[in-house]
C-alpha cells in the first residue's frame, strides 16, 4: 500500500547550493527529498508536516524549528525577533498543539550593533508573551563581518496536543473546503522594496502575528482536515505542498483570494506573481463542507482572521497539483515556483 | 477610474468572448507579439477559452529572449573586470550565456545589481566614482528612449565612469521578416500596446497594407485582449485590414515624439542578431559615434576579445520565437530544458514561450499525454 | 515584452523634470524627461521609471462605453431587454 510517489520531474542535486534552493519552490523540494529525507528517514520526518508528532507521557507532542535568516532584519510591521518567535509557534499550533516551550540560536556577525539585538530580543520575548510560551533554552555564536546578514536566528519549539485532534494532508477529502484567513503576500512585499533597493515608497506592513488564538478558536471543529500558514513560497506553494501530500487538487479562484491594493500595486509595478509573496500571519485550512460556515464564522471574531473566507474547494481534478480559476472562469495549474521572482521590465 | 480594474471586469469578459465564439466561423491564428500579452493570455486563461477557434502564436517580443549570446557572454566578461559594476533589470540576471550567467558571476562576488530604471544605474555611478558602471540595456522601442536618456543624464553630470552596453531591438523590421518566411502562418497580429505609446501605429501599416493582415494595438488587461481579438474578427467580417488602435488610452496615433527624438538622437539603426532567428536587416539601434565615450562595447573593447559563443544545439528557441514550432516539439522541454536549468532564452525570462509553457500549459500538456 | 503601469501624478519636482507618483497605493519618483505636459492629477503610464505616456481618461471611458452600449443592444435585440449583466 505504502507505494512510494515518484516525484513528476526527476532530477539530480546540482553541483552547489543556489539561492533557489531556499525560496520553497521546486529546488526546495527537490533538496528536502533527495536529501534530508534520504539520510534521516523515519516515520515523523516523513509526514512532511509543518511540525512532528511525538508519543508522549499524557498525550503526543508537537516539535518544530525553523530558521530566520531575513534581510533586512528590521522591517515595516516587525523584525526577525518577533518573526522567529511567531513562525515556530505557528508551525506547533496549525499541528493543533498547545505551544509550550521554545529554544532560541543566535549567529551574530561581528560589529552588528547591540542596540539591534537589544531591541529583536525585546521582540522576541514580546512575541512569547502573546503565545504564551518560555524561551527555555539557547546558543550564541558569533560569526565574521561579511558572514551573515546581521544576525540569523533559529528557533525550535515543543507543544502538546490535545486528544481527538489529528489534523494532517491525510484526512483531505475530496469536496473539502479551503478557507484563507485574510490577505495575502503582505510580508514579503513589506521586505522587498529594501531588498531590492528600489525606492519604492509604501505602507506595507508585514502581518507577522501569532496564529494561536485563531486556531484555538476554531479546535473543536470536527471537521477540520488540514492546517497550515503559508509563509515562504506564499499561498500558492502551500497549495502545492497540500496537494502533493493528499493526492487531490485544491483550487482557489482568483476572485477570492484577497491582496491588499498597494502589495498588488507593488507586485504590478515589478512584475512578480503575490500569491508566491510570503505570508506571516496567514491561515489556510481544509474543512468539511458542511463545516465551512462555522469555521468562518469563528475565525472571523479573531482578530487576525478577520478577512476569512472560502477561497476554493478540493477536487479530483488534477491529482497532486494545485490550481486556479481565473477571474474568466479558466483553470490553470499554480505551479511550484522554479526560482526566486525577480522585478522585470518586460 | 484607476485603469486597471475597469479592464477585469468578468461579465464584460463573459459577453466578449460570446461575441468572439460567435464571430470566428473558422479557425484564426492571431500572433501576439509582445510577451506581455503572452503572459497575459496565459495568465487569465484566454487561450483556453477560446480554444480551439482562436490558436495564439506567440511572437518574439521577449527582448531578453532575443538578446544574442554573445552579449550576455560580453557583459560577463564586464562583470570579471575589477572595480567594474553591472547594472542591469532583473530580467536580463539568470539569462545564460556561453558558460555562466550574471547571477553565477554575482555569487562569486561580482559587483552586479539589480536597478529598476536606467537612471538608478547612473546614480551608481555617481555614487561610486572610482568604479566603471556599466548599465546591461535591453529593450524594444518601449525601454529604448528611457536606456538613451541617462546617457544624456551621465553627460549633464560630467560622469566619465558611466556607460552602456546595450541589445536594442525593434518591432516592424521582425515583423516584416516572419511575414516574409513562408513557414509562418499568421493571420492577424495582436501588435504591442506598450511600444505603441512611443511609436504610435503608422510604424505598422504594413502589416495591413502590404501583407493584408489585420492589427490591433492591445492594452494588457484580459479584457483589452479579449476586445482586440473581437476587433480582429470584426474586421475579418467586414473585409477590412487595418491598424487599429483598442489601447487608445495610452497610445496616439503619432506616439510619444519626444520620447521618439531621444532615441534618433542617441541611437541609429543597424544590423541586429536576434538569438535563435538570425541577423534581421536595421532591426537594432546601436549609440551613435557622437556618444562613443558612453558605449561600453567601445570603451572596453580590448577587454571583450571572446572566443565565439557556443549555443545549445539541442535548443529549437528560434523556430519556437516564430511561432513555427511549440515547445512541445523541442526534444529538450521539460526534461533538459526546464526553468530551474534553462538551455534556451525562451525558458529564462518569465515572459519567454517556453517558461510560459512549463508553468502555465500543464493541462494541455496533461491532455496530450505529455507530462514528461 | 514592456511591463508599464499606471500611475497618478502626486507632485512635481525638480523644476519639471520629476514627478512623484502612485501606482496602486505605492509611490516612487519617476521622471518626466521623455514627456510633455504634465499635470498633478493625471494618470501616466510608467515604464523603467520613466513618464511614457499621459493616459487619456475621455479615451478610457469611451472604450469601456462602447462595449457597455454594443452589449447591451445586442442582449436587447436577442431576449428583448434586460441587463446583460444580470
């Protein structure tokens, strides 16, 4: 039964490390397979989840970590503190875990100013406040001027998850629904404009928020399938990710996905596609159809899901990709991005 | 208005393509020249809706796409040069050349940046006076006039670390080529709205007068597109063959004159290779002897002595760029040839046919039983 | 093969040859060299930084009334009334 799926395009790991290899899209995927997956399989690692679930005394666990390597380490809206800090809890709670506990690694560059980490530690500690969890262990280390971006943090966090909760690609079933929290590429065009150096002149903020009380509002739902927070890659790669894992087509249209008028004005004016722009603070949820309403409904009294809507439904379509329906009523395929997007003239 | 919205709207789309079902009697290639439209039209889907009445061929207005090797292979060379910066647009950083690319050569500690407008590549330069900034130009009539006018910036600075190595290609003299090439089959042409601000639409009748084919100057919104390819049939139906104008919001017939005179001023037609076609009568622009000093391939010229540049034989591009060929029909797409690992320009830039395949086409590609 | 937007003019600098723009709610200085008569207010359309051409509101609005006023006549003449976009 446990037959393995053959990736569509077989490739071979390239000689070296591209920046591609860290956007989420194609070559993400194809290093994460061909190699971690290779080396350290077991059946935690392969579910291929946000987070992995543990057995454990009283109830399983949830364990995840994530590196934070942001430039620019400040940004409208937040900083690679409260980022680190919202990004691991996030991953444990869209698992359905109770975020516990936290570990936090810094590599600092050499000569970055103290103030800056006085102030993203101020974040971070904020930040696990909100989410009610206890930075309980760390490490320092300190790199060479020109090494690092500032400061690189990498966070790791335990949760717990409450009985009768198994949420998972797995359960998708065809005729589910997909529900968005709200808008989408809001982070990553807050951090482009000073990526890119070109002077545009915004309001962007990012939407770097804690997930929790969104997820908490809607747990007991049984009909909850699947979780996730789109961030690296946005929207579209984690349909991708949803539908590979299940086997199914998720399909949005493209009238529901809500952007934010100046992140599609940014996103115009340089050519590059928002629903691949990242997400901090963003939901996506798969739920039984006749469950939709209320989980809308709930997620709507939160603050950050205030803008929550249907944006699609799952098919038998297209097996294990994504797709969209154009505002013409076509549908396409929503491809893994092959390479970081770039502005372009043409 | 806001100009853009307006040109979305669904039910406009829905009565339009109504009308263009009920008006193409019999099947129609259109060519839409611009790569903007082809991304477009993938984009919102017209190519499925209209289908199969309407078959669009996608023209060679991708200037990254066209850009010969060898200046990519030039710009390279630049980019090894010490105290030597290259500016160019986003798009022209993962084109690849004999054997590496701008972003390979910014890996390995190049001093390559991305700039958003010409006159950001000057500001380079002013700010780093013990560099040379060599600005990497590309572009059509559209980005020609803008590419020209911070050379007269960099004079009126008194810049002398300043200058440009450039592939300026344009719009009729390839037209007027594929019409001439009797393996091309096009029956009318969607002509590029964005070029159409600068040159207007005299450039292009004929396009209707000596070869008889219809055209419209599009605007980019799926229901610009949808409008132009119902004037096409309108036209079709009624006999005529004529250079309409459905973006009349933003072209004039007589264009954008001044802009228009910055580019004679700076730039005079030569002889231009057009990667994968060939070389192509005066359908380039190259700097004028007056602003020598401001010409990279002048400037530095001991220093761009290259063996010939290799291109892929395995890459069709050429016959793809004509819209003879579809990708489909190249041995190399999707297996060797893929976005990730390009081997052909029409895969590199976002606008290339090729690249708007792979990540569009997957339906059809499905249908045809092509997933490779 | 051109990626240009439109974009409304806020301000103009620089003793004419600069304008302060919005496209979509984000601005950016784009100059006016390759352009004549501009006035705050108006809507261009930018390409590379550059003003390229003033776009026409009457034009605009013509274009979408023609297509408006075709439909509807032809909805009409076909089912006899009613708005086409019901």
């Amino acid at each position: 039964m446990e037959e393995r799926r053959t990736p569509p395009r077989a490739h071979t790991l390239p000689e070296t490390i591209q920046l591609a290899h860290g956007t989420g899209g194609r070559l993400t995927h194809q290093l994460i397979e061909q190699l971690f997956l290779e080396y350290f399989r077991n059946p935690y690692l392969e579910g291929m989840n946000d987070q992995a679930i543990l057995p454990g005394e009283g109830g399983r666990l949830a364990m995840s970590t994530d590196a934070f390597v942001v430039k620019p380490y400040r940004f409208p809206g937040g900083n690679i503190g409260d980022l680190a800090v919202n990004g691991t809890v996030n991953d444990l709670v869209v698992g359905g875990a109770t975020p516990l506990y936290l570990s936090a690694s810094f590599i600092l560059e050499e000569g970055l100013p103290v103030r800056d980490l006085v102030e993203v530690v101020e974040s971070m500690a904020a930040a696990s406040a909100v989410a009610g969890v206890q930075v309980v262990t760390g490490d320092t280390k300190v790199v060479e001027r020109g090494s690092a971006d500032g400061l690189y943090i990498t966070t790791s966090g335990i949760g717990r998850i409450p009985e009768g909760i198994d949420w998972g690609p797995h359960r998708i079933r065809e005729g589910d629904v997909v529900i968005l929290s709200g808008s989408v590429g809001d982070h990553g065009a807050s951090v482009m404009i000073e990526r890119f150096e070109m002077e545009f002149d915004t309001q962007i903020e990012s939407d770097t928020a804690c997930l929790r009380d969104l997820v908490e509002a809607v747990r007991d739902v049984p009909g909850i399938r699947c979780m996730r927070d789109p961030t690296r890659g946005g929207l579209a790669t984690t349909l991708n990710e949803l539908s590979q894992s299940s086997g199914l087509n998720l399909r949005i249209r493209e009238r529901d996905v809500p952007i934010r008028d100046e992140v599609r004005g940014l996103c115009e004016a340089l050519g590059i596609d928002p629903l691949y722009v990242a997400n901090e603070g963003k939901l996506v949820c798969v739920v039984a159809p006749e469950e939709a309403e209320e989980v809308v409904r709930r997620m709507r009294r939160v603050k950050e899901g205030r803008e929550a809507r249907i944006i699609g439904e799952v098919t038998g379509e297209l097996p294990g990709l994504a797709s969209l329906e154009t505002l013409l009523g076509a549908v396409r395929v929503l491809d893994l991005l092959a390479v970081e997007q770039l502005p372009r003239i043409c | 208005m806001k100009y853009v919205d307006e040109y979305r709207d669904p039910a406009m789309a829905e009565h339009l393509i109504e009308e263009i079902r009920r008006l193409a009697e019999e099947p129609i290639s259109i060519m839409e020249i611009c790569g903007g439209h082809t991304h477009a039209i993938f984009r919102a889907g017209i190519d499925q809706v209209l289908e199969p009445q309407i078959r669009f061929l996608h023209g060679p207005g991708c200037p990254v796409c066209v850009t010969p090797i060898e200046k990519i292979d030039r710009a390279i060379a630049l980019a090894r040069r010490p105290k030597t910066i290259i500016a160019t647009y986003g798009d022209m950083l993962r084109v690849p050349g004999s054997e590496s690319t701008l972003l390979k050569e910014k890996a390995k500690g190049a001093q390559v940046k991305m700039v958003y407008s010409s006159l950001d590549a000057v500001a380079l330069a002013e700010k780093h006076p013990d560099f040379e900034v060599v600005f990497f130009a590309v572009g059509f009539e559209t980005t020609i006039p803008a590419n020209g006018f911070s050379i007269l910036r960099a004079r009126e600075l008194g810049l002398r670390n300043y200058s440009v190595l450039c592939n300026h290609v344009l719009v009729p003299p390839v037209i007027r080529f594929l019409l001439e090439d009797p393996d091309v089959q096009i029956d009318a042409f969607i002509g590029p709205g964005h070029v159409g601000t600068v040159v207007g639409s005299e450039d292009y009748r004929f396009i209707a007068e000596e070869f008889g084919r219809p055209v419209v100057i599009s605007g980019f919104e799926p229901n610009d597109i949808l409008q132009s390819v119902y004037m096409i049939l309108k036209q079709r139906q009624e006999g005529r063959r004529q250079v309409e104008i459905q973006y009349s919001r933003a072209v004039k017939p007589e264009g954008n004159v001044r802009a228009r005179a910055v580019l004679n001023r700076i730039f005079e037609p030569v002889d231009q290779e057009w990667r994968g076609i060939g070389t192509i009568p005066r359908s380039g622009m190259a700097i004028r002897e007056e602003f020598r000093d401001y010409d990279a391939e002048f400037k530095f010229q001991s220093a761009l002595t290259l063996s010939p540049a290799q291109e892929s034989p395995a890459c069709i591009c050429g016959e793809i760029t004509k819209g003879v060929k579809e990708p489909w029909q190249c041995e190399s797409f999707g297996t060797a040839c893929t976005p990730d690992n390009p081997i052909g320009t029409c895969m590199v830039s976002s606008e290339g046919t090729c690249a708007a395949y792979y990540k569009y086409q997957f339906l059809k590609r499905a249908a045809g039983g092509m997933l490779g | 093969m051109c990626l240009a937007v439109p974009g409304q003019i806020l301000s103009i600098e620089g003793e004419g040859r600069t304008a302060m723009v919005d496209m979509g709610g984000v601005k950016r200085r784009v100059s006016l060299e390759l352009l004549d008569d501009v006035r705050v207010g108006q809507y261009v359309l930018v390409h590379v930084g550059f003003a390229l051409q003033t776009i026409d509101e009457a034009e605009a609005r013509e274009t979408l009334e023609i297509l408006e006023t075709y439909f509807r006549e032809e909805l009409e003449a076909e089912t006899g009334g009613g708005d086409p976009r019901g």
